[in-house]
C-alpha cells in the first residue's frame, strides 16, 4: 500500500489525465456537443470518492450495487458518492458519502487528491471525484436503502485490458458502451469514466480496444 500510495501522490502531482481519458470509456455515439469537462451552470455539484484499502487480493476499490429503489441510476453498479449539499465543499461531500453508503469515517481516509471533474448529461450532475486511501480492510457498513451489495475489486482489475469490454444498448439512447467486467458485474457510463482515469494515472492510454465492426467514436 505504501509504494501505491506513493506512486499515485506523484502521479496526481504531475497533472491529470483529463476529459481524454474519461472519453475513451464514454458510450457512443456521443452526445451531440458534449464533453466530460464541461461545467453548465444548470448542473448540480456531486461528489464520489475512489477508495482504495488493502483487500484480500492486494489493493482493492469498494464499489456500490445502488439501490433497485433509488430514482437515478437504479441498480448499476457506482462509486460511493451523492449530491453536494448547500455549502458543503465537494471534498466534504465525498467523504461523508463514503460514511453514510459504506460506514467508512472521514478520519480513516487520507485523501490524496482530486481527479477531473465529469458532467453526466443524463442526470445533468458534474461530479467531482477524489482518490483516498486507508491502511486497513474497513468493516463495511452499507445504507440498506441505497446500497444493494458492495463490490470490492482489486486495483489489478482495473488495471487488466483483458476485463474491458464492449455491449450494445437498445433501451433509452441505442449505442455501444465499453464496460470494466467485475466479478460478473457490468461498470459502465460515468463510473467506467471515473475509473478509467484513475487507471491512466498508472497506465497512460488504457482504454477498450476499437470496435470489431468498423465503427469508430
């Protein structure tokens, strides 16, 4: 953990890898005019946090199964996170989205810094995301009416080309979308976006290969 810790502290420190890297994990067709780094002013402020914490395979990331209940999002798999409150600083956020959904409290979480920020133009919501650490395995503790399951996932998951795939939709906006395969459990859309830059901090140009049939984003 230590040398991780060390090596992402340096790397947040370079400079991040940006609205580039989000994209290549983007559904497309892309929205006419969109961009991960877009800021409207009709967008509400969010926060998420990517926590990572010594797991049973080496240094893993908690992810929700959200709620089937909940009115955004509905039973996709997400990264700990929520709406901002009034005067609530994005960082605030993040870590008492941490606390409430997963039971894991602000003074265990060194937080190393923030990634870049993502509009969702679905939920019209601009999500800030932020990377921390803990020295141990927390004792999870889910918010039963937000959080189905928790899934905790090895960094070296993430980091595996082999796990990225491509799915068609045909519900809602018709596409392709590439997607983390997580313990048969599909990551994809704004978390996918989040993760992926994540990765790129250790692995400069991750991403889905190109699609099989021709077409290109």
């Amino acid at each position: 953990m230590g040398d991780l810790e060390r090596e992402l502290r340096a790397r947040l420190a370079e400079g991040l890898p940006g609205a580039e890297a989000q994209q290549r994990f983007a559904p497309i067709p892309l929205l006419d005019g969109w961009s991960p780094d877009q800021r409207p002013d009709s967008a509400r402020p969010a926060a998420a946090m990517i926590l990572i914490f010594p797991g049973h395979e080496g240094p893993a990331v908690p992810l929700t199964l959200r709620h089937h209940s909940l009115p955004r999002h509905a039973g996709q798999v997400s990264l700990p996170g929520g709406a901002l409150d009034p005067g609530e600083s994005a960082l605030a956020a993040a870590l008492r989205e941490a606390e409430e959904e997963i039971g894991v409290v602000s003074d265990r979480i060194r937080v190393l810094g923030p990634l870049s920020t993502l509009w969702i133009a679905a939920s019209n919501f601009v999500v800030h995301p932020f990377v921390g650490v803990t020295d141990v395995r927390p004792e999870f503790r889910l918010r039963a009416n937000e959080v189905s399951a928790l899934l905790e996932v090895p960094v070296r998951h993430l980091r595996d080309r082999g796990r990225l795939r491509w799915a068609a939709r045909t519900a809602g906006r018709p596409g392709r979308y590439p997607y983390f395969d997580v313990g048969n459990e599909v990551v994809w859309g704004a978390t996918a976006m989040m993760l992926g830059e994540f990765v790129s901090l250790f692995d400069p140009g991750h991403g889905p290969e190109a699609l099989d049939d021709g077409r290109d984003r």
